[in-house]
C-alpha cells in the first residue's frame, strides 16, 4: 500500500499520540486485521502490533 499524509498532522499525531504516521504504517507488513466501517463516509479500520502493542488505525 502507498499512504500519504500532512506533515503538520503528523507533527501533530505525533506530539499527541507518541508516534507518527510513519510508525503507524508498519501495523501493515505484520499481522493485522482489516475491516469495512459500516457508517459513512467510506472508511477502513485496521487492528494490529505497533512495537508490540495492539493500535486501531482507521482511513
């Protein structure tokens, strides 16, 4: 997968969650679980080990 993202927001995620979206993205090469949201709009959420701690990422 490719992802793309504001560097102001990642700054942002950053400063707020502990890590960045460049982090996050690797939930990606390992195990995860993906699923469709059933409300709108048209997201995805994503459920796996980011250093082996279990994060939910949604786009």
């Amino acid at each position: 997968m490719r992802f793309d993202w504001d560097d102001r927001k990642n700054q942002l995620f950053k400063s707020q969650r502990g890590y960045s979206f460049e982090e996050v993205v690797t939930i990606f090469a390992g195990f995860y679980v993906e699923r469709m949201k059933t409300d709108d709009p048209e997201q995805f959420i994503a459920i796996g080990y980011l250093n082996n701690i279990i994060v939910s990422v949604i786009y």
